[in-house]
C-alpha cells in the first residue's frame, strides 16, 4: 500500500505544494486542509493514525516525545521529522523517493529523519 502522508501545522507547505507539483497521484493532506493548527502533538498524532497517514513535522523538539508515548498504547503509520536547515527541493526529492520506493507497511510506529 501507498503512503499518506499528512502535514503538521508547522510544516512548510511550499514542500507540500513541490511534492504535489510533481506527482499530483501523491496523497499529501496539508494542516490547513484537516484543521490541526489547534490541535495538540498528540491530537495530531491520533488523527493521523485514524486517517492511515504518515505525519510530516518539522517540530523535533515535542512531536517525538508525544509519539514515543503514543506507539505505548497503540499503533502510528509513522513520523517523518523534517531539518527546517535542509533545502525544499532535496526534501520535495525525498519524499518523493520514499513514496515511489517504499510501502506504508515499512514506516509503521517508526519515526524517521529527513533528509535521506
């Protein structure tokens, strides 16, 4: 099966938009369309698990914390925390790779580093 991934409210939408631009077949679901900005790490979290999506953050200061709790009770399709440092295109390329060469199936209660 496909990734889903799902955006964090403090995600860089331009990548969202990059990704999109590319290969608009990608299921990538921006903050604003799901209404997280008001929603706690693990709130956003739940969501993202309900919906089947691999949530994409920059935020490596709580999210991880909040996920490592969450995986305790019950099952994520993943975290992909991305470096705000690193340049829009690598990480548009990024997850472009991942979804083209991965299953869901592999990211499952796995938090992960971008870029690759």
């Amino acid at each position: 099966m496909k990734i889903r991934f799902q955006a964090d409210a403090n995600f860089n939408e331009d990548i969202v938009a990059g990704v999109l631009r590319r290969l608009p077949e990608i299921d990538f679901q921006t903050a604003t369309e799901t209404e997280l900005a008001r929603l706690s790490d693990s709130e956003v979290l739940a969501k993202a698990a309900a919906e089947g999506r691999v949530l994409v953050t920059h935020d490596r200061k709580t999210v991880p914390l909040h996920f490592g709790r969450f995986i305790q009770t019950q099952s994520s399709p993943g975290v992909l925390v991305v470096s705000q440092r690193a340049e829009v295109l690598r990480i548009i390329e990024d997850l472009i790779l991942i979804w083209v060469a991965s299953d869901a199936q592999e990211y499952i209660n796995s938090i992960r580093t971008l870029p690759l």
